[in-house]
C-alpha cells in the first residue's frame, strides 16, 4: 500500500469517530510513524509502505480511532516554538497557556533586576519553566510538581531542549518544599470541577491525569491553597501569576482581595485566561 492510499483508508477510519479532524490527525500519525515531516508525504505519495511500517500504522490509527490523543500517540507536542516530550503522565501543553508565559515575561522585565528568582507550580511537562528559562537566560527558575513521574518527564525535556542547568525540578505540594522567596511565582494548576467533570471532553476525561485535570468540587481548591502559600513566599512588590478555567474568574479574584493590581489577561476569544496579582509592598 502507498502512502496516499494508507492516508485515505486512515480518514476514512477516523471520520467515523468524534475526535476532530481525521486528515490532521492521519497525516500526524504518518509523519510519526515514517519520522517525516509533511512536504515529505506530499512529495512521496505513491512510495510503498514497508509491512512494518504499514501495521505501525494502523496501530497508530486505531488508537486514535479510539479516543487517546494524538499527542499521547505520537509523544509530542508544540509549545513555545520547541517541541516538548509528552506521556500519559502529564498534561498536554496547551496554546492558551503562552499567555501565562507571556504574562511572566512581562512582570518579569518590570522587576527590572536579570537574576530575578521564579518558581512554576505544578510544572507538568516542563512547558512553562522551560519556555521562561529560554526567554530569561539569568533567571533562576524552579519548577515543582506533585507527580514524580511528571518530573522525570520535564526533566527529559529540560535535557533535549538544553535548558536542564537552567531549571530546578523537585517534587513538592505546591509551595511545602520551596525555600525563600520569589519575584514571581507561576501556576497553571488543575482547575476543572468535579461538578463540570460531564462537560469536559471525554479524552480529556479518560486520558489526561486526574490529578493536571481536578480541582476539588468546584475546580478551586488549589487556588485556595495556592493563594495564601504564595502570600508568604514572594519577595515585597513580587507577582502571582495563575491560569484560570472558564467561568471561574470571579471566585480567583475574591480569594485575592486583599492583594494589588489584580488583573486578567484573555485570551484571542476574549476569555480571561491568567489573572495576575501583586503582593503589597509591606505585608510579612
Ligand atoms: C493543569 S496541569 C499543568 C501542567 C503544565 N504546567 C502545563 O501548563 O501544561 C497541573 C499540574 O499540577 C500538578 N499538581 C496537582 N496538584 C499539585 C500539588 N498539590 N502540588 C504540586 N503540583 C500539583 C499536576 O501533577 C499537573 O502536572
């Protein structure tokens, strides 16, 4: 079987099932199982799959066929311009969480000091600390998660992209194992309520962790922990920068009432996406 043909049999196969689009999703999969890219697959069309390379394919396509992310499949995905390693062990990084990225370089360049110190919590894959770290070479970054087998997977990544004497990455409850304090402090934590859990996309649901995904009842409990914890951790004049859900923005903001500058950044539909906060000058 040749390339275009296997590619059409695919979205055929994929069409059939609610999971976005099938020709995107059969091209990926090709490029991932003959490790091409995709002018590749247009200018070699009609090349003959090896059998090997034709069952790897279909295996590829039926687990797609059946609800895992492309990403989990394929081990990749996209984040600030550099490809991040990603595994069922961790979030997919997202395109909306750039803008928490971009919201901490800008806070970052008005503490207008290079060795500022920044801890991202609930690192995930990495993708944030990783990005500030290439942005910001004389920061000093740390970056926690609860799950060690997150951490073995940022720690891949803060390899391959060259970044690993740039980031710390330990295992802590949010702020528990965090020694002195921060200029800034960065958070895209689990924010879906369990309340939501039927509105959420059912790949989401069955393949991303639980504990990237789940907030408590209402999708706020590690806001409420997060937001006293960063109150005692970030240097006078410091910020807290959190990505939000949906719909959640007004009880982040109550929590935060009696910090400075609060602020939301939207996203390109106009939905707040990261709220940002600013410790009061005198407050220990
Ligand atoms: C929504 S994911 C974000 C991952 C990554 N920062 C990103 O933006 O793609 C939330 C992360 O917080 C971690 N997490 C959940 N509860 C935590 C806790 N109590 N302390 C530290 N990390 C936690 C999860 O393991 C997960 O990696």
């Amino acid at each position: 079987m040749n390339i275009k043909t296997a590619i059409s049999n695919a979205v055929e196969r994929l069409a059939h099932e609610p999971i976005g689009p099938p020709r995107m999703a059969a091209e990926a999969l090709m490029m991932f199982v003959l490790k091409c890219d995709r002018a590749f697959l247009f200018a070699h069309s009609e090349q003959q799959l090896t059998a090997e390379q034709q069952t790897r394919f279909e295996e590829a396509v039926a687990q797609r066929a059946s609800g895992k992310p492309l990403q989990y499949i394929t081990g990749r995905q996209e984040f600030w311009g550099f490809e991040f390693v990603v595994s069922p062990a961790v979030l997919i990084p997202r395109p909306e969480t750039e803008h928490l990225v971009s919201a901490a370089l800008e806070k970052a360049a008005q503490v207008n000091r290079d060795d500022i110190r920044i801890i991202d919590v609930g690192t995930g894959s990495g993708c944030v600390a990783l990005a500030l770290a290439s942005e910001l070479p004389e920061a000093q970054i740390e970056a926690v998660d609860i799950s060690s087998v997150a951490l073995q997977v940022a720690r891949e990544n803060a390899r391959r992209l060259d970044l690993a004497a740039r980031v710390n990455f330990y295992e802590s409850d949010l702020l528990a194992s965090a020694r002195g304090e921060y200029d800034l402090i960065v958070s895209n934590p689990p924010y879906v309520g369990r309340c939501e859990a039927d509105k959420v996309q059912r790949e989401v649901r069955e393949h991303e962790p639980d504990v990237a995904v789940f907030g408590g009842e209402q999708g706020l409990d590690i806001y409420r922990r997060l937001i006293p914890e960063a109150w005692d951790k970030l240097k006078p004049g410091g910020w807290l920068l959190m990505e939000i859900g949906f719909s959640i923005e007004e009880p982040v903001r109550e929590l935060l009432k009696h910090w400075n500058g609060v602020s939301s950044v939207p996203d390109l539909q106009g939905v707040p996406r990261v709220v940002c906060a600013r410790i009061p000058r005198m407050h220990h």
